[in-house]
C-alpha cells in the first residue's frame, strides 16, 4: 500500500466535508430558484423584433419581452376537475414494443441520434396583425355568426355522441357508424381541442376520460395508414394538451403511447418509415422495407407531430426519426426534374425522387405546409437555415411553375395552383387543374411571407386566397368543387376575359373525355352539351369531381390571411362559405359530404369525416372569435389543425441535446441517484414541485414499480447542469424507486471513492515527482563527480605515465618565534 489506512480514513472524512460545504452551498441556489417565477432569460433575434418583419441577418441577444398568456386556459393554473393521472403505457424501451401479450422486436436500432440545433431561440417575426378596437355593431355581426358556427357543431357533436361514440366516423344520414382509421374513436380524438375552443368543458372532460381507455395495441385493421394516424391521433392529443396547458396528464400519455406504435414503422435498413404499416408481419418478424411508390405528403408530414412529441418528452427518437426523412429530401431538392420541387411519388427504399409529376395540391400538399410551421415550431433553431433555405427555393420555383392566373369572366386578379408534368421531350407542362386541397397554399404562402421576410409575397398569398373565394361564389351552390380546370393566362398579364378562347378549351377538353360508342356530337353540339348539360360554369373548362367532402382548407387561409392582414372583407367571404355550406350539408344526424357542387341541395353521401368538426368547424369558429383565441404567435397549426404551443421557446437554455436516457444500467443508477439528492433537498425546503410543472415524465423505462420520485428542473435549475437529459427548466423525470434507492448507494459511494482517490493521486503524483526531482538531481551530482573524476586523471597522467610535476618549498626566514 502506498498510503496507510488511518490517511485514507482521513481522506474519506475530508471527502465528506467538502460534500457537506456543496451542500450548504448549493441550498442558497435552491432556495433563490425555487421561489422564483418562471422566466425566460433571452432569446436570439435576427435583425429587427416585434412587428416589423423586416430583418438582417446576425445574432443578437436581448431581453424578451414577456406578456400575459392569453390561452383559453391559463398556462400556469391546475385544473381541479381534470381527470385523475392512468398509468403511463407501454413503452419502447431498448427497441421492443409490447402489443398485447406480443412484443415488437428492433431489427434496425439507431446509433447516433439527430440532435436538436443548439443555442437559445429566435425571436421570430410576429404574424398576427395587430388588431384595432372593433365596433359595437360588428361584434355584435361577429358574436351572431359565432354563435352560428357553434350551433352547427353542436349538433354533428350530439349526433356523433349519440350514434357513434367511440368510433371512428358517424354516417350522418342513417345515424350509423364505420371504423375507418383502426378503430380507436378518431373522431372523437380528432374533435378534442375543438370541444376546449369552443368552451364546451363537460363534454371535453367526458371525451378525455373515454380517450383514457383506448387501447392502441389493438385493432381490427392488418394495415395502418401512418400518415393518417399521426394526424388524427397523435395531433390530437397534442393538440388537446397544448390547448390546456398541460393540465391533462393523460393527453400526453396517450400521445407518447401513439407515438411508440408509430416509431415501430421507422425501423428499416434506411430508416424510412413503411407507410402502410402491417403491423401484425412486423409482429412476426419480418424485415420491414420501405415502399417504392411512397406519397411525398404522406412520409413528409409526420415532422410537427413527431417534433413536439419529442420536445414534451424529452426523447429525441421522435425528433431523429423526421430529421433524417428531412435531411434526405434537402438533398434531392435541386437534383429533381423540376428542381426545387420534389415529385408526387418517391422511392423511400431506394432513396430516389423519379417521377415526374409535381403539384402542391393533393398527395404533396402537407409536405410544403410543414416546412415554415417546422421552422416556427423549433423557434429558428434551424440547421444552417435548412427549413428557410428549402422552403424558399420550393416557392421560387412554384411561383414560376406551378401557380397561374386564370381568365375568368369578371377578370378579377386571382391565382390557382395547379400541376406540372415534366417531360424530356416537351419539357414542363403546366395543367391548370384547381384543387380545393390547395386551397391551403394562401395560407402557407402568407406565414413564410412574414417569418421569412418576404413582403412581395404576401399579394401572392392574397391572390391564391381570392382564387378560392371566387370559385366559391362562382358555383350555384356557393361551393367550391373538388377538382376542376381553368384556362390559364400568362403570369403576371393583363388577363382580359375571352369568350371565344374559353369555349374552345372547353371544347376541346370535352373532345378529350369521349370514349368509343358514345353518342357522336357536332362540335356545337358537344360544346352545348358540356356547358348546359354537365352545368359547366363560365370560367371552369371541365369539373372533373364535383363533390364537396367537407373539407377545410379554402376556411383555413381564409382565416390564416385575415389573421394575418386583418382584412375585414374576408370575414364577410367566410360567411358565405359557412352559410353555403350549412344550408347544402346539413342531416338529422350531422353534416354530409354531398355530390355535385354544380347543383344546389344536391344529393348527399353517407359520410361525415372526423375534419368537419376537428377542422372545418375550428377555422370557421376561430375567424369569427376574438384574435387572441389561438394567436398565430403562439401556436402552429398542422394539417389536421391542432394548436402546438410555441410558448415555450424562448427557453434559456437548449432543449434535448442528448439521446434518450437508456443507454445502460449504470446511467440509470448514477442519474437516478443525483436526482434524489436533489430531491431530499427539496423535501428540506418544503413542498416539492407543483403538478402543472410536469410536462414530461420519464420516457424510457418499463418498470413493474407504480411509485416513482418525481423530479423538475423548474425546481432544481443545477439537474439542467448534472443531468442533460432533462431538455428544459420545465420538464420533469419520475424515477424508479428501486433504480433511486440503488443509484444513491452507487453515486454516494462512488463520489466519496472518487474524491479520496482523487486526492490519493494527487499525493502519489507529488510523490512520484519527488522521486523523480531526486533521482534526477542523483544524476545530476554522479555526472558532476565523474566529470571531476575524468577532469583529475586527465591532469595527473599523461600517455608516458605519471608527471614529475616539481614541488618548490619557500621557507620564511624571518619568521619570529
């Protein structure tokens, strides 16, 4: 031993008195952090804030500016009569997934984890328009046609409650049901923060509490749409737990069971998910492949969903399984044949985009919705601008390829977005079908106008927007068909109405449609019969689908451009449409897609989809509710339209730089261990952290024990420090006791073992120093004295052996005795 044992024992007491200094140390911290509100520290700008959308490039940190929340629920209230916690559900834990009594095994497990992009959050361009005082008689016009809108719901509401709970669809003429999306009450899910918008608590908490039970590791479907599923569950129940501030535990619960199940289709040689998901040969082992023929809307709009699972969690799995779809489709972007757009179809096996039909409308739509929402949703924490860099060339080359102006009979300036075919031979081929799918793109083309600072393109977004309000009023039911075709300008030009041009397409796409043994017709006679007898209105060349399936999206950038301008015409505009619609639609049970918009009351269809009162009915809500209902500057809006809360990003410090936490036992123990010494330390100050606080439970970890130590870093800003798997100063960790009672003895003992051995080392150290001074300076003096050594024998010999060297002896003869 170098040391002998009562030095050690001193060591270890020395060990534990500088623990014991820490501690106190470390208290003051706790008690002046403890008591403190919830503050944002700062955030990062570029160029210029709050109104102006005017920006210059370059980091700047300044103080944030902090206002009162105006969510329809208060952020930092608890609920009283939220329902009680359930049990967390199963979860993915070192890639297995328990299905029932089965488990999914991970044949392609993830290395390396995509992180989020470190530093504090931009201060984003604000969207909403600042909004003036309205008047006496127009709130009275807005309160009336609220009170429209949310009468009409209510009654799709007591029709699904009455003949549909629990399934996915109602049939709203024979009252009846289906199960359309793996029967797990999509509607019902769909529907939730609709029911919190609208102010209807009850029926919100009866929902919610039947949402408890739904058991999402069973269904009757063999294939899962994943797209679909992600939409209508996942952003359902993160919507819902956005909307109310986190005071409904069990939201996010059932959204992190969701999102398990769905992470199961991303495990292939590539990563790319299997969008329709057959689960049960999964089950069994089979290797999971990526399709050939994949839709680009259906495997790029997963990422809003996805990301803010992982930022309410803490686990970046969700996050790294969207960034690497991401990262694949920014490198193909200027490599497809129509670069800057991708094609309807890709090859998510292969990794390819060649197809070569584009269009921002059906089967891509979503996927160019997401970009500027993604960006807003991760607070510009962008990859070296990935999203903005992406979303900007997609427009550019839409903008000149894809968008047109129509010539219609009352020339109004208007833009529809229509599809482009590329060939090797003719090269690009616009078609100008309109769709209302894309009726979305005003909408999305006005946010990127604002957070990217692209003022020129905020009259594109106006005119997109007009296009689908002129088709609207334009049909003799006030309805906007599914799909049709127009007659398209030159961009940009004076698009004068030609009567003659315009009979001549139509003519001419009628001539297109005939098949053998039809009736032959003269060329008047077609034209005839195509105008007045297929009710083809002036303006349209064909309608090719002429049904109305209570879709959202001409509402949605109605709503999304009036909150951005605050232009009061649009208001009228939705009006309209609500009114058109509630009058053509309406059952005894709910509301009814119906056939053909070409005619008015037309015959309806035994369907009622879940967006008719998760989306259709929102967005005509929202447009004639108060501006800070669901402010643009607080929440994003995906497809299905669930708000996902941005008030948590201006954090101060970077959320979720680490992988999920299970990576070995060890870590368990030891972090487990450093946060019940947090914990205790809290107890000593009094009651521990309030249940709002918690907005993210321990996500890895399927453990038999129901009790656990909740711990948050809101109560211990020093766990953001220590343990970097919590991703901010409001997300908390319950831990296992069993891995707490067995990390506190690892990391006591450890810590004490370590500083003794520290200060051991360091004592050996200064001893092995010593020795090595010592011998050194040995050497030092043996050299000297062979030096001497050879220096002597050189003067006392020589080559004929010793010198007679003579010895002269002066003697003092005067010396005195």
């Amino acid at each position: 031993m170098f040391m002998p044992r009562r030095r050690i024992t001193s060591l270890v007491l020395a060990s534990i008195l500088v623990l014991g200094i820490w501690y106190v140390y470390s208290l003051q911290d706790v008690t002046s952090n403890a008591t403190k509100a919830k503050t944002w520290q700062g955030y990062r700008t570029k160029g210029k804030s709050s109104t102006s959308s005017s920006t210059s490039y370059g980091y700047n940190d300044v103080p944030s500016n902090n206002s009162i929340d105006e969510r329809p629920f208060p952020q930092g209230a608890t609920n009283p009569d939220s329902p009680e916690a359930v049990g967390p559900p199963p979860r993915f834990t070192k890639g297995q997934h328990t299905f029932g009594t089965r488990k999914f095994l991970e044949q392609n497990p993830v290395n390396d984890y995509k992180y989020f992009s470190k530093g504090l959050p931009y201060k984003l361009a604000q969207v909403q328009h600042d909004f003036d005082a309205e008047t006496d008689e127009a709130k009275a016009t807005r309160l009336q046609r609220l009170s429209a809108v949310k009468s009409s719901f209510e009654h799709s509401w007591a029709g699904y409650k009455a003949h549909a709970w629990m399934k996915d669809e109602l049939t709203p003429l024979d009252g009846g049901s289906v199960q359309a999306f793996g029967g797990w009450a999509a509607t019902l899910v769909d529907t939730l923060d609709t029911l919190w918008i609208m102010g209807m608590k009850e029926e919100f908490d009866e929902a919610v509490d039947a949402a408890k039970d739904i058991d999402f590791n069973s269904t009757t479907d063999s294939m899962l749409n994943i797209f679909e599923t992600t939409i209508r569950y996942l952003g359902g129940f993160l919507g819902a737990y956005d909307l109310t501030g986190g005071t409904y535990p069990i939201l996010l619960q059932k959204a992190t069971e969701v999102g398990d199940l769905l992470y199961c289709a991303f495990d292939t040689p590539n990563r790319m998910p299997v969008t329709r998901w057959k689960w049960k040969e999964a089950l069994e082992g089979a290797q999971q492949t990526a399709g050939t023929a994949t839709l680009i809307a259906e495997i790029g709009s997963l990422t809003l969903e996805f990301t803010r699972l992982s930022q309410l969690t803490g686990n970046l799995k969700y996050y790294d399984a969207v960034k690497r779809i991401l990262n694949e489709f920014e490198k193909w972007q200027s490599y497809t044949s129509l670069p800057g757009l991708w094609p309807t179809l890709m090859n998510a096996k292969a990794l390819t985009f060649q197809d070569n039909s584009y269009t921002l409308g059906s089967m891509a739509d979503s996927w160019y919705e997401y970009l500027p929402k993604q960006h807003m949703l991760i607070g510009g924490r962008d990859d070296e601008d990935q999203l903005k860099k992406m979303y900007d060339l997609a427009m550019t080359t839409a903008i000149n390829n894809i968008f047109f102006q129509p010539m219609v009979p009352d020339n109004k300036d208007i833009l529809m977005s229509g599809a482009v075919v590329v060939d090797s031979s003719t090269g690009t081929r616009l078609s100008a079908q309109g769709q209302h799918l894309g009726c979305y793109i005003g909408g999305m083309v006005g946010i990127g106008a604002k957070i990217f600072d692209k003022p020129e393109q905020m009259n594109t977004a106006r005119k997109l927007v007009d296009g689908c309000i002129w088709t609207y009023d334009n049909m003799p039911s006030g309805i906007m068909p599914e799909q049709f075709f127009m007659v398209p300008c030159e961009m940009n030009s004076d698009c004068q109405w030609d009567e003659k041009k315009w009979e001549a397409t139509v003519l001419e796409r009628a001539k297109g449609k005939q098949e053998a043994g039809e009736e032959i017709r003269t060329d008047a006679q077609l034209l005839n019969y195509t105008i007045h007898e297929e009710k083809t209105p002036r303006g349209f060349t064909e309608i090719w689908d002429a049904r109305y399936l209570l879709r959202p999206e001409a509402i949605e950038s109605v709503f999304v451009l009036y909150r951005l301008t605050g232009d009061a015409d649009l208001l009228d505009s939705a009006w309209r449409m609500f009114s058109n619609i509630e009058r053509n639609t309406r059952t005894e049970f709910g509301n009814a897609m119906i056939s053909d918009v070409r005619i008015d009351k037309s015959a309806k269809q035994n369907k009622m989809e879940s967006f008719w009162m998760a989306e259709t009915l929102k967005y005509f809500y929202l447009i004639f509710s108060e501006p800070g209902v669901v402010s643009l500057d607080e929440y994003v809006l995906p497809t299905p339209t669930m708000p996902l809360s941005l008030s948590d990003l201006n954090a101060d410090t970077p959320p979720f730089l680490t992988t999920p936490f299970h990576k070995s036992s060890l870590s368990h123990f030891l972090a487990s261990g450093r946060i019940l010494a947090l914990f205790l330390r809290d107890l000593a100050l009094g009651p521990s952290a309030p249940e709002d606080t918690i907005n993210a439970l321990f996500a890895e970890g399927n453990y038999a024990a129901d009790f656990k130590v909740r711990i948050c870093g809101s109560t211990f800003p020093v766990v953001n420090t220590w343990l970097t798997f919590l991703p901010s100063a409001e997300a908390c960790v319950e831990v296992p006791w069993v891995f707490t009672v067995l990390g506190v003895l690892v990391w006591v003992v450890g810590v004490l073992c370590l500083f003794g051995l520290v200060l051991r080392s360091v004592w050996l150290l200064a001893r092995v120093v010593w020795l090595v001074v010592g011998f050194l300076l040995d050497c030092v003096v043996e050299l000297a004295g062979w030096a001497v050594g050879v220096l002597g024998r050189w003067l006392g010999m020589g080559e004929e052996g010793p010198r007679e060297v003579p010895v002269v002896v002066v003697v003092d003869t005067e010396r005195k005795q």
